[in-house]
C-alpha cells in the first residue's frame, strides 16, 4: 500500500479460473475510484461509492474472460 497526498492507494491482484485457466488482473484504488489492469492491458475504471473492492475487480475481470471465452467460440 503507498499513501499519496492523503488518499490511500492499493496495488492488489485478483484472479479468476474459468475452465482451467488462470486469468489474473491487477487493480489499484485512489480515493473512490477502482481501476482494474486486464491481462490484454486494458484498464477499467469504476467509482465504488461504498461497494467492496474486490468484488468490483472481479466483475471487470468477469467480464474480460467472458469476452475472451466468446471469442474462443
């Protein structure tokens, strides 16, 4: 965790197994704003407005490995 001009900042990971594959993304949050680093290098951002970190990450990464399951198909 670092402290950046008084706002908290978070750099985490999370990961995702879907079908026997490991998809991983990294997020960080500053002040109430999510941002979520997919394995393709696309970053998505979302304001929490109180809802839990990781469950907000892992809607967005959710959402890559469904684009990319599709893709697959």
């Amino acid at each position: 965790m670092q402290i950046e001009k008084g706002n908290l900042k978070m750099d985490e990971e999370i990961t995702l197994e879907h079908e026997g594959i490991n998809y991983t993304a990294t997020y960080s949050v500053f002040g109430d704003t999510l941002t979520v680093y997919l394995p393709n290098g696309e970053a998505r951002s979302t304001e929490l407005r109180g809802l839990p970190v990781e469950s907000a990450a892992l809607v967005h990464l959710k959402g890559y490995v469904r684009t990319v399951t599709l893709k697959q198909n």
